[in-house]
C-alpha cells in the first residue's frame, strides 16, 4: 500500500500550490496560469512602456527618466526570465540541472527587483536634490553621473546577492517552483541580515527621509505663495487662486510609483525574515508573496499611463501611429490586390 502511494507522488509533479494539480493536465495548473499571465503582463506592458519612453522626447526632459527607464527594462528582463519557471511548469526540458537552474533564476530576480529598489531611492534624491538645491542642481547632476549612478546600482545589485552561491543561503523564494529551490536551498538569518542591511533597510530609509522633507518643503512653498498672493490680491481688489510647488506633483507621481512597489514587497519581506529567523515555512506563503511582489513589475505600467500625462500623450501618439501604419498598409495591400484583378 505504502509504495504504491509513493509511486503516486513520484509520477505527480512538484507543486508548491497542491490546489494547483489536475490529473487531466499532468502539470501544476494554477502555478502555471499565475506565473504564465504574469509573464505575458510583464513583458508586454514593459515593451510598451520602453517604447512610449523612446517616442515621447518630453518624458526625457526630467532626469528622472533615466531611472524610470532602468526600472523599465530591468522589470522587462524579470518579465523574460520568468519564462523560465513558466516553461518549466509545462515540462519544457532545462538547458542545465533543476539546482543550477532555479539558483540562477533566484539570483537574476532578486538582482533585477534590487535594481528597482535602488533606482526608486535614486529617483527620491534626485526629486529631494531639485527641491533643496534648485540653483546647482544642474551642475550636480549630469547625464555622464546619471549613467555613471545607473552602472553602479547594477554593480551594487549584483554584489549583493552574489555570496548566494557561495553556500550563504538562499537569496529569496523566486525558484521555489523548481523542488530542489524548495526543498534543499535554505534561507540563512545571517544571509537575511545581510541584505536587509545592505539593500532593503538603506532604501526605505532614503525614501522616508527624502519624500517627507519633499512634501514638508513643497507644503512650506505652498503657503508662502498663497500668502504672497492674498496681499497682492488685497492691494488690488483681486482673488486670485493659490498655486501650488511646481515639483510636487511630479513628486506625487514618484511617490505613487515608490509605495505601491513597498506594499507588494512588504509581505514578501516580512515573510523573508520570519522564515529566516524562526524557521516558520509554508509553501503557500512563500508562492503568494513572491508572485505579489514580482507582480510589481507590471504595476508600474498601471501608474505611468494613470498618473502622468506626459507619458499618456506619448502613449496616444505611438497608438495614433501604429493604428496610421497599418491603415496604410492595410490600403496599399487593398490597392495591389484590386490592381491584380
């Protein structure tokens, strides 16, 4: 009886999701429709949004777009190395074995979602930069630093996460749907610590001290401005309507973009640190927050074409432009086909 219930289990496949597997289909079915409808979001809302950049040349008037860009491609390329698993899930064979695979695509995401979180805080002191130092400000930052800065975070990245293979212990729980991820790569609360102190404690520090003293010193300018006006307007005879900073709406933009990609990290984080520290494991868990948090990258190009107008404009004219492109081959194709006749 015993063997035959592990002949069962070892023809099943592994499936962190065990809602996931049908006996019809052979694979894990709701793994893959997650992680499959993820990866298709990903890449083509990513593509659309690389392409809106290079087409809009207003969006690159703020220095900004270098990072937006940076986090664009790089939540492209989580988006493409997500085909990994996705491909796995439906029993495409691997180049190389289940171990070195699912530590590789470990190592990349956590690479590529630290390349995000490293450009959201850049992007936050640059915002705080203009604000405080608006006179130097372009002397301070120049495209050479920009790109200089930009070669940095991806180094920074990389170095971070690169003692994972040296037997440190597992950087995250992106390959935990290959068995081998799961099963025999442990977190190490040592490890854990590590990149808590060098990645994410750094950034969300940054971020709270440059966004606050952003709005406080926009708040500030606010009240100034209105006040300047309520005499004039007194000296006059006139009302006249209370503007607000300049920055701070592009600074709302930015900051939309920095907390909904620290709401979909949180549970991963938290739940990160309770695995490594308490030793408290669930499979579920550890699949729900990891595609949350990976589902960032998506969410990203939601707030781009919601919140800027700028890049809605772009996004008109590159619809506006390939709607125009295949109307007229659509009518050179109709003139051909009636010359023919």
């Amino acid at each position: 009886m015993n063997s035959t219930l592990d002949s069962d289990q070892s023809n099943h496949p592994f499936c962190l999701l065990a809602l996931g597997y049908l006996e019809t289909v052979s694979f894990c079915l709701l793994e893959a429709l997650i992680i499959v409808f993820l990866t298709i979001l990903i890449i083509s809302g990513n593509i659309i949004v690389i392409f809106v950049f290079h087409c809009a040349p207003l969006l690159n008037h703020h220095t900004t777009s270098y990072f937006i860009q940076t986090m664009a491609y790089a939540d492209l390329l989580v988006g493409v190395s997500c085909l990994v698993p996705s491909l796995s899930l439906l029993h495409y064979p691997l180049p190389v074995e289940e171990a070195m695979t699912c530590q590789v695509f470990g190592f990349v995401v956590s690479v590529l979602k630290s390349v995000s979180m490293a450009s959201l805080a850049c992007i936050s002191i640059d915002r705080y930069i203009v604000i405080t130092k608006p006179l130097t400000y372009n002397t301070l930052v120049t495209p050479w630093r920009l790109r200089l800065c930009i070669f940095l975070i991806w180094l920074y990245s990389a170095l971070v996460f690169l003692p994972s293979f040296f037997h440190w212990g597992k950087p995250g729980y992106h390959g935990d749907v290959f068995q081998w991820c799961a099963e025999s790569w442990h977190t190490n609360p040592y490890f854990t610590l590590f990149i808590v102190v060098m990645l994410y404690a750094p950034a969300a520090l940054i971020v709270c001290f440059t966004y606050f003293n952003i709005f406080r010193i926009c708040q500030q300018h606010t009240k100034e401005i209105s006040k300047r006006q309520a005499r004039f307007s007194s000296q006059n005879g006139e009302t006249g309507e209370a503007q607000t900073c300049p920055d701070k709406r592009y600074a709302m933009v930015l900051f939309r973009i920095t907390s909904v990609f620290y709401v979909l990290w949180l549970p991963y984080i938290i739940y990160f640190l309770l695995e490594s520290v308490t030793g408290f494991s669930s499979r579920l868990a550890s699949f729900l927050t990891t595609w949350l948090a990976i589902s960032n990258s998506f969410c990203n190009c939601i707030i781009y074409s919601l919140s800027n107008s700028v890049f809605q404009q772009g996004l008109k004219g590159l619809s506006g432009a390939l709607c125009t492109s295949c109307a007229s081959h659509t009518t050179a194709k109709d003139t051909y086909t009636v010359r023919s006749k």
